[in-house]
C-alpha cells in the first residue's frame, strides 16, 4: 500500500510539473527565465500591413533625401527615419490622409543641436497655415528624474506631435510654396522662411498616394534661407 501510495504521488508531481511548464511557456511576454518581454510590433494584420508600407516610404525619403545633402548628414536622415517610424507618428499621420491624396513633408536638419523637425499636411485642405491641419513633430529631449548614470542625469527623447495653429516652425510663404510644388522656388529662393544660418538645412517632400500599395514621391532641396552674412540666434534645444 505504501508503495502503491507513493507512486501515486510521484505521478501526480510529475503531471502537475509538465502542466505548470506548458503553462508558463504559452504565456506571451515571458522568456525562460520569467523576464518581462515587450515588442513594438503590431499585434493585429489590420495595422501591420499600412505600417509596413509607411515604414517603405519612409525608407524612401531617406534614399531621396540622401542623393540630395551631403554624406555627412546622412545620421540625421536614418533619425528622422526613426521618428517617421515611431508608433505614435504613424497612428497620428495615417489617419490624415486616402488612397489619391497628395500630402507635403518639410523636414528641418539643425545640425549644431543634432535635431531634426518635421512639418505634414494634405493638399486636399488648402491653405492650412494659421489652422490645425499642419502637424509639426520631433524628438523632445528630457531629463529623467531619479535616474543617474555615473552621477549625471540621464537625457532621453520622447515624441512630441502638436497641431496648434498658433505656433508654427515654418512661415506662411514656405507652407505656400511648397503646397503649390515649386520646385523652382523653393531650390533658389533664399526669401521664403526667414533667416536659416549654416546650421539649419531643409528639404520638401510630395507623396502622391496611388494605391493601397503603391505612392509616388518627389524631393528637393530647399534653399539655404537669407543671404551670407545675414545675423543669425545662436540654435538651442528646449529640455524642459
């Protein structure tokens, strides 16, 4: 009887183990040695599949943009890249635009602060400075609080995406030209936007969405703003 018993026993252990593994292993999110996993990639195909085509124009833009300023620049384009292809933008700007809709992307590289800006808007709303249908975002840099590493604060970078029609990065003139495709303006032009100095450099681009799977996407170069010489601000990075 004793022995009946503990055979008893070791099956039940040996059961309850294999059932508590399967367990544990059908479980998302979870590796071996029970850490906590997270992935940024989409769990549904219904928004898996514009994202990977938003990923492909964004690749795009850096290919274009790249033929168009200098190889040392190059790292800002792959990070602008990167906030192109951040959740957050991708959810915003994707609900802004269908299939035939033609939208501009001003990008702004401040190569003193290493930052980069981006302004979109659809054509199909016309004249959009002044309203709330240019969206302007980038990298906003902070502090974290309660965080040192080796004795310093660390500095990280969150998205920030805003559609105030109060502030706007880029003057009405820009916004105009670039709505009405001037290529001719917007590469010669040294009086659409102010006074841009030797740090600040843009490019204009048109995204003609075709199909569901398929866009057409022009760049240019925007001129270097004011003339040399012209006094400039020192540029600076607000870390609020």
């Amino acid at each position: 009887m004793v022995k009946s018993y503990d055979m008893r026993t070791f099956f039940f252990l040996l059961v309850t183990f294999c059932l508590a593994a399967c367990y544990n292993k059908s479980q998302p999110g979870i590796n071996n040695d029970g850490i906590n996993e997270c992935t940024t990639i989409f769990s549904d195909t219904e928004s898996e599949i514009p994202y990977k085509r938003w990923c492909e124009l964004c690749d795009s833009m850096v290919a274009c943009g790249s033929r168009l300023m200098p190889n040392q620049y190059s790292t800002f384009l792959e990070k602008g890249c990167r906030l192109n292809k951040e959740q957050k933008i991708f959810s915003t700007l994707f609900t802004l635009y269908n299939v035939g809709d033609t939208v501009y992307i001003i990008e702004e590289i401040n190569s003193y602060t290493a930052t980069v800006l981006f302004a979109f808007w659809n054509r199909k709303f016309g004249n959009v400075y002044g309203s709330d249908k240019v969206y302007e975002y980038r990298y906003m840099r902070y502090q974290k609080n309660g965080i040192l590493n080796e004795g310093k604060k660390v500095i990280c970078d969150s998205v920030f995406i805003k559609n105030d029609p109060e502030i706007f990065s880029f003057s009405e003139k820009l916004i105009k030209t670039c709505s009405e495709w001037d290529t001719l303006q917007l590469s010669e032009n040294r009086e659409l936007d102010g006074v841009s100095g030797e740090h600040r450099h843009m490019l204009a681009y048109r995204i003609i969405f075709l199909t569901d799977d398929q866009f057409d996407l022009k760049c240019v170069k925007i001129a270097r703003q004011g003339n040399v010489g012209d006094e400039t601000t020192e540029p600076y990075e607000v870390i609020p």
